[in-house]
C-alpha cells in the first residue's frame, strides 16, 4: 500500500528563502474577489449562497434567490472593494487577486481598478462552489472555461490559481493544465515548495505550490471561534508576523499570506484593523512585499526544482529490494516485508526508511534477529583478512583503519572476537562510522563483560545504527 501525503515536507532543513534585500519574510495580502460568482439561482445553480456571509448560520435555499445574501455579497463589489483598492494603493502595497471567472466578469470597473494599479489577478476557479462532489471530467470543464473567461476578460490568462473549494482532484488537474506558474490550494508549509505528483512521472510536470492560509484569514470573522472584532485581527497577524520576522532573523525566514475578501474586511470596522497591520509591516526594514507572481518568480531562480534521485515509496518490488536487501547485512527479507508496509514520501529520507526498516527487523522473532547478527562479519576478522566482506562493510571497516592494523592489534581483535562470539553466539557488532580502533577497543573490552540478554539487545540497537549509517550515505537526511 502507498501512502500519498506528504508528512514530512522540508523536515528540519528547511531551505533559506533568500528573499530580496536579506527580507526577514515575505509578506503577501490577498483580496479574493468572489462577488457575483457566489452560488445563486441567477446564475444557474440550485440554491443560494450560504458561506461566508454576516448571516449567522446561514443555509441554502433551494430554488429561491436569498435577497439579504446577495445584498451582502454586492457590499463587497460595491464598497468593500474600493476601501480596500484605496488602502492598499495609497500604502503601495502589491496585491495579488483571487478573481473568481464570472465574478470578474461581472465587475468591469473593479478590473480596470486592478489593473491600473498593477496588481496580479489569478484565477479563483469559474465560480465561488462547491467542487467536493464534482466528478473529475466537470471540474476539468469548468476549469479549462475559468481559464478561456478570465483571458477575455482580463486580456491574458491566469499564471496562479487558487480554486479554494476544492475537490482531491482540483490540484492535480490544475498541475496537468500546465499553464500555471502557481498553485495555492494547500495549507501545509510557510514555504513554497515543488509538487511532482507522486509517481504520474511526465504525465503531470513539477507544480510549484505557493501554501495559502486560512487561519491569517478574515473569513474568521464569519467562521464559528473566528474574530469578533478588529483587534482581534489585528492581534494574531501581528503575533504571526512577529514570529516569523524573529524565525527570519535567525537565519530561517517564512512567506507570510493574509487572506481579505471585500464584504468582510471591506467594512469600515474592519478595515481600520488591517490599515494598522499595513502600517505595522511597513515599519518593518527587512519585510519583502510581493505578489504571489514574485514570490514564483523568485523561487524559480533560487529554488529550481530539483528531482531526487530515487524515491523509495515509488520503486516496484524488485528494485526496492535490490536497493535496500543488504542495509541489514546479508537479510534482503527485512527489506522484502518493509515494502509491504504503509510506505509514503515520508519514507523517502534516510531517517524515513530506516524507520520502516527497522519496524520490520524489531517485530521480528527472535531467532530471526539473530540471524541477522550473525550474518555480520567479524571486526578485522578472517573474512576482512580474505576481502570477502560485503561492499558496505569493507567500507566501513576501512574508515575507521581496521583494514591497516599491526600484528599486534590484529592478534588482540582476533582474541576478543572468539572471547564474545564464544560467550554470546555472535559477533561483535558496532556502528565503526561512528568510533576509531581505540574507542571499537574499549567498547569491545566493556561489553563482553555485559549479560546476553543485555549484549543482545545491544548489538541490535547497533544493527540499526550501521542501518542509518549505510541509508544516509543513499537518501536525503
């Protein structure tokens, strides 16, 4: 079985953005112009809108037009939007906008605005739905026409794309299109980062993915436990700003996205709100203000997409096994029944696939773990002497000059071998990677002295170590 979430993104290395000019964070604001592609029997769908509104618990009704929620909706395009085309226009401040095809359409004048003022206009889908029950043929329909329609009204098609009411297919058609330098409909990092679709191969190229936010959102004013005022707001993007300008100065850096609609933060009570968390930002020396366009732009020259060599989680049977049946010496059916388990890209690391590996050789019987014991050769013993050891051992001896002893301290190594294998069952096993001849002399000195239940359990504990040892030098850490 193959797992295809991503649990493991950058991990602990994240990659330093390098924003322009040393930028601590990237911040980017929103507005998503929705109004006039909400659900609404007007325009052919089968109820009216129920989301994101100031009616409280609002549902939709079936086959009548909801006055009140359409008013609101024109608040957006008919005040909101020029309160927030002023703000951001008068603090220079760029804009990227989530236009929804027909609400575009819909809004000539609020076009020309944006345009005039330069701001980025992706697309926001054909219209502000529901796609969860769409069959994957529909959503590609109406996608490829959000495209056709935003170019006739726009004058060019849309570079970036957040659909937001997404099915699981919308971020894969969206990548197969090809045409987006862009795609926000994710939430899972603080970093863009490259999607390549877990193993369609050239099907579907490399999407680079810009995560988007729902949390520095201002549809929490109309979400349960959101926002009940501006200071609220205003509150938590400063607290999230202010940690990720502290991250940034400490060699880290994130991309800050503030998401806006203009029926809700539109209004006045609101939208002072958002001009202090303006003003504060721009009180800032190493902040980066950009389009989302940009921050693609950036990426792109700083980030290229880099494929890895070799996933694990995407490798047929035979070649996994090949790959990885001697990371545990001599026992390719540790790596015969990991790939059996639950494997995803978080088991395309080191660390990831030592942990699926070492599941396997842990829930093993006993018998079965000793075989794997005893499979390792002796330290500097006759097998080294004749070069028969596996390639990864002789490796490993030799870093730590077990391949260049003196006669001495190869008659001491050969004692203490036959001592603890007599006294144990089987060899003696160390990470060498991790020691040189003296401390190997020390360890080999204490040990024999231990228990066997006490040795054996070190000894496997040592297995796995060579394990991540020999997987560090395959796979990214």
């Amino acid at each position: 079985m193959r797992y295809p979430r991503d649990m493991r993104g950058y991990g602990r290395n994240a990659p330093d953005p390098r924003w322009p000019g040393g930028a601590h964070v990237a911040v980017q604001f929103v507005v998503n112009y929705e109004e006039g592609g909400e659900n609404c029997i007007l325009h052919g769908d089968a109820a009216s809108e129920a989301f994101l509104s100031e009616v409280v618990g609002a549902a939709p009704w079936p086959g009548k037009r909801h006055w009140n929620m359409e008013s609101i909706y024109e608040y957006g395009a008919r005040a909101g939007f020029w309160r927030l085309h002023r703000m951001f226009t008068q603090a220079e401040v760029p804009v990227t906008v989530y236009g929804v095809a027909t609400a575009l359409a819909r809004s000539p004048d609020q076009v020309a605005a944006m345009q005039e003022a330069g701001w980025e206009i992706a697309s926001h889908g054909l219209r502000w739905i529901d796609y969860r029950d769409h069959d994957e043929a529909a959503e590609r329909a109406d996608l490829e026409e959000a495209i056709r329609l935003h170019t006739e009204v726009v004058g060019e098609r849309p570079r970036g794309l957040y659909l937001g009411r997404t099915s699981v297919n919308s971020v894969r058609l969206a990548a197969a299109e090809g045409g987006f330098d862009w795609i926000s409909d994710t939430y899972d990092d603080d970093l863009p980062y490259w999607l390549d679709h877990d193993g369609h191969g050239n099907a579907i190229p490399p999407q680079l993915v810009i995560p988007y936010t729902l949390d520095a959102n201002d549809m929490r004013f109309a979400t349960a436990q959101g926002f009940n005022s501006g200071d609220q707001f205003y509150a938590y993007l400063k607290d999230a700003f202010d940690t990720l300008y502290e991250e940034g100065g400490s060699g880290g850096g994130g991309m800050m996205s503030i998401g806006l609609h203009c029926r809700l933060v539109g209004r006045p009570g609101r939208a002072a709100a958002l001009k202090r968390f303006i003003d504060y930002v721009k009180n800032h020396d190493k902040v980066w203000l950009p389009t989302r366009g940009e921050i693609a732009a950036h990426w792109r020259a700083h980030h290229p997409y880099a494929p890895q060599a070799f996933r694990p989680s995407r490798m047929g049977r035979d070649e996994f096994v090949q790959r990885f049946g001697g990371i545990f010496e001599h026992s390719p059916w540790i790596a015969e029944r990991a790939y059996e388990l639950e494997l995803g890209p978080a088991h395309d690391s080191a660390g990831g696939l030592h942990n699926a590996l070492a599941r396997v050789f842990r829930s093993a019987s006993e018998n079965e773990r000793l075989a794997v014991l005893t499979a390792h050769p002796d330290l500097a013993g006759k097998l080294a002497q004749a070069r028969r050891l596996t390639a990864e051992s002789s490796a490993e001896q030799a870093s730590a000059g077990l391949d260049a002893l003196t006669d001495a301290e190869r008659e001491t190594f050969t004692h203490l071998n036959t001592a603890y294998t007599q006294k144990f069952g089987f060899p003696f096993i160390i990470a060498v990677k991790d020691n040189t001849k003296a401390t190997i002399l020390d360890a080999f000195r204490t040990r024999i002295e231990n228990d066997r239940e006490t040795e054996f359990a070190t000894a496997c504990r040592q297995v796995e170590r060579i394990a991540r040892l020999r997987l560090d030098d395959l796979l990214p850490a």
